[in-house]
C-alpha cells in the first residue's frame, strides 16, 4: 500500500525554497558589490559562500518539486532520493568555497591590506546575519515537519553562514573601532583571520552534511526509535499473531519503506490473515504519512519460529 506525500507539504517546501532562493540572490548582489568596494577579502569569501548558498537554494528548490512525484514505470520506489542527492551535491559545493576561501585568507594573511570603510563591511554583514537567521529557521521548521532533507541541508547553509557572518562582522568591527579609538592601529590582519575562520566552519557543516545525505543513500535502517515502535506495534497485536521477523527498513527523503514477516496462527484462513497484515500497513502508513508498509504473513510453527513475539 503506498501514499502519496500530502499535496500541501510539497507546496511549503516549494515556497521555503523560493523564499531562500531570493533571499540568497539580494545578499549575494550585496556582498559582491560592498566587499569589491572596500577590499574586504572576508566580505568577498562571504558572497562566494552565499553564491553557493545560492546555487544549494536552487539545487534545494529543484530537489523538492521533483522529489514528490508519484512512482512510475521507471523509479517504482519513486523519487524521495533525488532530496539526499541534492543534499550530497550541496556538501561538495561548501567543501569547493572553502578550499577558496582558505587559499585567499593564507594569501592575504601574508600580504595584509589595508580595508577602506570597514563599516560598510559591518553594516553588510550585520544585515546578513538577521535574515539568514530569520530564513533558516524557517527552513528548518519546514525541513523537518515535511521531513525534507533537501531543505534541513539547505538551513545548515544559512545557519553557518550567520555564525561565519557574526565572525566577520567582530573582524571588521574590531578594525573600525581600533581606527576610532587610535588612529594608525594596525589590526586589518584581522580580515583575513575572519575568512581563515569562515573557512573551517563551513567545512565543518560540510563534513556533517555529507553524512546526513549518505546515511539514506546508503539504505541505512530507520532510527531505533522508529524501529522500537513497528516492533511494540505488532508485539501488542492480539491472537492469532504470534509476532515476527526480516524487519528491513530504510528512507529516500521523507519517503519511508517497511517491509516485515509476520507470523500468525496456521490454523486461521488466507483470508483473515491478509486481513491482519493490511490492517497493520494502514497502522504503520498513518504512523508515518508517505510511507510504503509491506507485510507478508507466514504460518507460526513454534518449532521452527526464527524468534519470540514481537522480535
């Protein structure tokens, strides 16, 4: 028995991706033009990371409108991965940025520059952070509720960007205030120290991410918690189940696939056994709304059983 992912979850994570996709384009323009302006190398590594964050937004935004089409000749298990790959393609993306940026950072560490207007800096970076913020979380409530993995990848961006924004925003505030307080202070070194920092967290939140995306592409079981409630599920189930085996499980997106044997009384017809095990497809598939449930029914000899009830 299969269902469908709801027709309503799609349309969210379409309109949080967008939302993302545009909030990602008017920082990218800002940064750009800004970090060019003062010479800023942490601004510059900045909108290379929102460029990616751009292209994660698109891939993200791309990832969801085709991950909820129905099953078909030629994808049978339909196409909930096409969610984990993006996620996969998203990781490489940051690792590409911050292989950049921690080049540019060494490069500028040892030819320090001189940062013309380091607020316009801060006041860019600031304005970053609010709305990466404000746009992560959104994702994020979304990505999880609609268990998409295409936009919970997409939140880990903004949400490393914000922290690596904060980073730069300190940077070049530091260098503005020490111009302030004592004219000739040399601290634009702290610039690309700023950048050298963005590097390795953004790596960090690459590493993390690509292990999220291979868990499910390597059909990796669901979480314990989910498999203890399927084995408590059919462990409560009354006579004539006497309870199970060859419970395999594993998730494409937010698509999950269940399959189990389950063992019941010999003596009671074909009828009234398949009867059980569709009554238990519905009860695991309004469990977990767009999950395929498939349970086969073997005669319980006690002699013979591969396990106890509920195994």
């Amino acid at each position: 028995m299969t269902r469908r992912p709801l027709p309503d979850n799609r349309r969210r994570k379409t309109a949080a991706a967008l939302l993302s996709v545009a909030s990602n384009s008017a920082l990218v323009a800002l940064k750009v033009v800004v970090g060019l302006a003062i010479g800023s190398v942490s601004v510059i590594s900045e909108a290379i990371h929102s460029g990616l964050d751009l292209v994660a937004a698109i891939i993200a935004l791309l990832a969801v409108r085709h991950s909820g089409r129905p099953p078909d000749p030629r994808h049978p298990f339909g196409h909930g991965k096409i969610e984990n790959i993006s996620g996969a393609i998203e990781a490489l993306l940051i690792f590409l940025a911050a292989g950049w940026i921690l080049w540019e950072a060494v490069h500028k560490l040892r030819s320090p520059h001189q940062v013309a207007t380091p607020i316009w800096g801060v006041a860019v970076m600031a304005l970053s952070a609010v709305a990466n913020t404000l746009v992560s979380r959104l994702l994020l409530r979304v990505g999880r509720e609609t268990e998409s993995m295409a936009l919970q990848a997409d939140a880990v961006h903004l949400s490393t960007d914000v922290w690596t924004s904060l980073g730069v925003t300190g940077g070049l505030g530091l260098i503005w205030l020490g111009g302030l307080v004592r004219p000739g202070l040399d601290l634009h070194w702290l610039d690309p120290l700023a950048a050298l920092v963005v590097a390795l967290l953004i790596g960090r939140a690459a590493w993390r991410l690509t292990l999220e995306s291979a868990r499910d592409l390597l059909d990796e079981s669901l979480p314990p918690v989910e498999l203890a409630w399927i084995r408590d599920t059919v462990g409560a189930l009354p006579h004539p189940v006497q309870g199970m085996h060859d419970l395999r499980t594993r998730k494409a997106g937010a698509h999950r696939f269940i399959e189990l044997h389950l063992e019941v009384d010999g003596a009671i017809t074909v009828h009234a056994s398949h009867a059980i095990a569709d009554d238990l497809e519905r009860t695991v598939e309004a469990r977990f709304p767009g999950a395929q449930a498939l349970v086969h029914v073997d005669p319980f000899d006690d002699r013979i059983a591969p396990g106890g009830r509920g195994a």
